[in-house]
C-alpha cells in the first residue's frame, strides 16, 4: 500500500476539517455550525441564522448530497476484502462522520425555510465523483480497491475545501455569527482577568492616618507643630 496516498488523503481530511471549522455543527436537531469532526466541513461555531445570503443556502444545498455520496464510497469500500487495514479505518471514520453533518446542514435549511430535497437536480458542487467514478470504484478489489478509493476522497475532500473557503468568504450567516462569537470571547476572557487579578492593598501614603490626639486644652495643634 502507498504510505504516501494515505498520508496525502488524511492530510485533505485534516484540511477540509479546519477549513469548515468556520462553517459547520455537530447536532442534528439543533441549526448550529459548530464543530464538525472527521469529514469536515465546519470545528467551534457559528451557528446558522435566519441572516442568510444565497451563498449559505447553495453551501448547505451542495453540502448534503456531497457527504451522501461520501457514505456511499464509504460503504461501498467496507463491503470488500483484503482492503488495508489504515484505508479501512479512514474509511470508518469518513462515514462516522457524515449523517451527523447532514442533519445539522438540513437543520440550516429549515431554518432558512429552504427544501434540502432538491428532487434529483445534481447539488454535489466540487470534488463529486461521476457514476462512472463510482462503478470504477465498486468494480475495483483488493490494493487496487484501496488506491482508488484514496484518490478519489482525495478530490472529494479538494471539493469541499474548496466550497468551504467560499463559504467563509461568502456566506454572510457565518461571518455575522463569527463576529458575534469574538466579542463574547472578549468579554469573557476580560472578565477572567478581572477576576484572576489580586486585590493590591491600598499604597502606605493613601492610608488614613489616625488623627492626632487633641492637646488638653481642647484645640488642635496647628499644622505647622504636627509636621514639627
């Protein structure tokens, strides 16, 4: 097996997963995009808002069937033989992550009351394998099974690098939710510092001084003899 294909392709795996640390999440029921693990496409979250551009809904549209078809080259992996054991489990980890994302990508779509069932139109957007792709991949076996497997989530993951920095770029619920984000961070990381901060004792020369004892006869020195 070529060491070198499987590091270029969990290398594309580790970048598309920072790259989309900017624009996805990870619970199904809950519209936030924060971190996606493994085939990812969004790490801490900005969460999906009804402050939407077109460019967030044809993320979230090209999104869903693209990690669909992951599943599928995925599955149709697993299901061989004498597939390396180090593609195998990538190709575990691949489809572990998925139907999480999916969720969450549908869940930004309903909140923007768009359909995420695009009825049959091609959404995939870059790095989606043609049906000749993947016939070529479920026809394949044994090394020759796991180097195309490799190459093809290769571009697969190129894709969606690339619809994810378009994202970043574009869509507009993600950069205002980001935004949003920094200030709280701010605010928070002020308020720990003002915790953490030692309360200093007041300086020697700003102390009240006791006030001088009164002399018997009942009138104050004057400030000429205190000082004296």
């Amino acid at each position: 097996m070529n060491i070198r294909l499987i590091a270029i392709a969990s290398g594309a795996l580790l970048t598309a997963a920072a790259l989309a640390g900017c624009t996805a999440g990870a619970s199904g029921k809950d519209p936030g995009m924060g971190s996606m693990s493994g085939m990812t496409h969004g790490s801490s979250s900005p969460a999906a808002t009804s402050d939407h551009n077109q460019a967030d809904v044809t993320f979230a549209m090209s999104m869903v069937p693209h990690h669909q078809q992951a599943i599928e080259m995925s599955d149709t992996l697993l299901a061989k033989q004498g597939i390396d054991a180090r593609v195998t489990e990538l190709a575990q980890k691949i489809k572990a992550a998925q139907q999480p994302e999916i969720d969450t990508m549908n869940g930004w779509l309903d909140t923007w009351g768009q359909k995420s069932d695009m009825g049959g139109m091609d959404m995939g957007g870059d790095g989606t394998m043609s049906q000749q792709d993947m016939d070529a991949l479920r026809n394949a076996s044994g090394a020759d099974a796991s180097k195309l497997f490799l190459t093809q989530m290769i571009q697969h993951h190129q894709g969606a690098i690339t619809m994810a920095t378009t994202e970043t770029e574009q869509g507009t619920a993600i950069r205002r939710r980001r935004a949003g984000e920094e200030d709280r961070r701010r605010t928070e990381r002020r308020d720990r510092h003002h915790e953490a901060a030692p309360r200093q004792p007041l300086n020697r020369s700003h102390q009240t001084r006791a006030p001088s004892p009164l002399p018997r006869g009942g009138a104050r020195p004057s400030p000429l003899l205190t000082a004296l």
